[in-house]
C-alpha cells in the first residue's frame, strides 16, 4: 500500500512537472515569435522613416525660411454700378508675389495687377499694405511693386537667387503662393524641363527660356517663387498649360533678376537695340514677308550710321520697303519677337551681325548694340 502510494506521487509530480515545462515552452515561444515579428517589422519601419525624415525636414526647411517673404497681392478695380451708378472698388483679382529686398520691393507677374486701380499686398502676418506699382515688363510678364515696409525680418529673395542656367531636370522644385486665395500653400514637385517658350501678355513676344516643373501650379500661383533645395528662387511661378495637369512655367531667376534690378533703377526695362522702328508683324505677314520690315532708321543711330534704310516713297507716292531684317548672330529673324528675343540678353556696346535684304539683295553689316526707348 505503501509502495503504491509513493508510486501514485512520482506519478503527480512528473505530471507536474510536465505540464510546467510545456506552459512556458508555449509562453516563451509566443514571446520569441512575437519579439521575432517586431524586429522584422521595425527595422525597414524605421529605415523607411528615416529616409521620408530626411526629405521632409528639407521641405519644411525651405518652408519655414521662404515662406514669410511669400505675399498676397490684391488687384482692385472701381466698378460703377448698373442701376445706381454709384463707384465702388472690387477685388477684381488675386495672386502672389516675393519680397526683393529690405526697401519693400515685391516681384509679382504682370497679369496678376493689369488693370488695377489700387494694388494691396498682405504680408504673413497678416498686416496689408497698399503698393505702388514702380514698373513693368509686359513681355516678361511682371511688375514691380513697392509697399512702406519700415521694420520686417524676413530675408529678401533678392539675396537668395540661383543661376537659373544652372538648374537641372529632375531636381526638387518647391513652389509657394495663394492658390485659390488659400494663402501660403506649398507644394512640391520636379523640374520637368528647361528652355520652354510660352506666350507673354503682350500679343506677339514669348517668354523664352522658361522653366517647366510639375509642382502642382493653379491660378493664385501665379507671381509666387519657385525654389530649389536650398531655398533659392529659380523662378516665379507664371502660368499653367491650359487644360493639364502638372505642366507649369517659371520665369528663370535670371531674367528676373536682370529686369527688377532695371526697374528699380530707371523705372523700366532697358531695351537694346540698334535704332530703328518696325512694322507690326500683321503688315509683314500680308504683303507675304518673312522677317521684319524697316518703318524707320532714327537719325544718328548705329542703324542709320551702318547705312541701314527704312521705307519711303518715291516721287510718285509709291511705298518703296525698307530693309527687311532676317538673321541677327545667325539666328533666322521671322517677326518681332525673334528680334526681340535677339536683343534681350546683349549688353550696350557689344555688336551683333546683321544679315537683311534691299531689293532682293542680301547683305551683311556689323552693328554697335545701344540703350533705346521703346
């Protein structure tokens, strides 16, 4: 009875015992999968927000930096009313601009205030000043304007400008502006493209050289900054391709910067050229000629003293044609906007080489380039 009850007992115990180690090998191996599933789970987790760390902490960098220079400009127009005839001043418009220097100075599209009465400008605090518009540059499609801006931190894009000759396709493009009057949005895309040539305000001339990028651009945008990763301006965001999605065009950061400096200066553009006056392209392009016809040779011009003629008439009364301009530097010259684009990057007292024709006879001359008057 005895042995049978110590028998009964190593029996429980070894039970025990049994039932205890096969517990905490489920416990533990439960752990070991769980801790196992963890570290598989993690490890490309936390790689992968390293990686998207990386590149949003260098947008919101970029943000943070730019975004206080960024502005709200107002196009306010007087509008008499149909019935009572009494004037008042609408928001006919609205759009972005960028703070240019300390001075108050603010780059913005031209189209964004044509046809204001009154221009407004609303910095990000929130505080709005009236501006005055210093001057325009339709053919590139902007203005300048300038507010009484007596104390301010914010770091003028006038000191962060990239060599837009330098800009790559494929790098980040950060654009910021009020679309949609949804004041200082960002968003963010690539350069998708360099060299574009889109129509400008003014009939007849494009905007060359321009920057194409698909940071989503909407109307609002338009006078705003485009930067790159750095937080430079490339660029001021100027129009979209009409009926697409992502397709958008920057002025380039340098003719931005060549033309404010010109306004701010003298008050408007300088144009180069040689002296003379031309006909409208319409003209040119119904009496069927390709290039563009001499009106007139201003007197003492490097045009006149190269012996170049304009049109007269004979003493008949007939139109005799001036010399019609067809090549300038060897690029072919169809109409006004070759010629002007020819001129737009020379310096006065550099020289171009002038190819034109008088009585169907080609000739050649070397001209001096000189500061005209439009």
């Amino acid at each position: 009875m005895f042995q049978g009850n110590r028998i009964l007992r190593w029996i429980y115990v070894f039970v025990v015992a049994a039932f205890t180690l096969f517990a905490f090998s489920v416990i533990f191996k439960r752990f070991f999968e769980e801790s196992r599933s963890a570290s598989i789970v993690a490890a490309p987790s936390a790689e992968m927000s390293g990686d998207l760390l990386a590149y949003e902490r260098n947008t919101i960098d970029v943000f943070q930096q730019a975004s206080s220079a960024v502005v709200f400009v107002h196009n306010l127009q007087k509008r008499r009313e149909f019935f009572s005839f009494n004037v008042t001043e609408v928001q006919a418009g609205t759009g972005s601009g960028f703070l240019w220097d300390g001075k108050g100075h603010i780059v913005t599209n031209y189209h964004v205030v044509q046809g204001a009465t009154r221009v407004a400008v609303t910095l990000i605090d929130g505080k709005t000043y009236n501006a005055d518009i210093v001057g325009a540059e339709p053919r590139k499609d902007m203005a300048i304007l300038k507010i009484d801006l007596r104390k301010t931190n914010v770091i003028p894009f006038g000191e962060k400008v990239s060599n837009s000759a330098e800009v790559l396709v494929g790098q980040k493009a950060i654009a910021i502006g009020n679309p949609y009057g949804l004041d200082h949005t960002l968003t963010v895309g690539n350069v998708s493209a360099l060299s574009r040539s889109m129509p400008s305000v003014m009939e007849g001339v494009t905007i060359r050289d321009m920057i194409q990028t698909d940071a989503p651009i909407n109307p609002g945008n338009s006078g705003g900054p485009l930067l790159d990763s750095r937080g430079r301006l490339i660029g001021m965001n100027t129009m979209i391709l009409r009926n697409s999605t992502g397709i958008g065009f920057a002025v380039p950061s340098n003719t931005i910067k060549r033309i404010v400096n010109q306004i701010i200066q003298y008050g408007r553009p300088v144009q180069l050229g040689i002296g003379i006056e031309i006909f409208e392209d319409r003209i040119t392009q119904s009496i069927g000629v390709e290039g563009v016809v001499l009106r007139e040779v201003y007197s003492d011009s490097p045009a006149e003293k190269a012996g170049l003629k304009g049109t007269s008439r004979d003493q008949y009364g007939r139109i005799i044609l001036g010399d019609i301009i067809v090549s300038i530097d060897g690029d072919p010259i169809r109409n006004y906007d070759d010629m002007y684009n020819a001129f737009d990057e020379k310096k006065a007292g550099s020289n171009v080489v002038l190819v034109f024709l008088r009585n169907g006879e080609e000739r050649t001359e070397t001209i001096d380039v000189v500061t005209v008057t439009d």
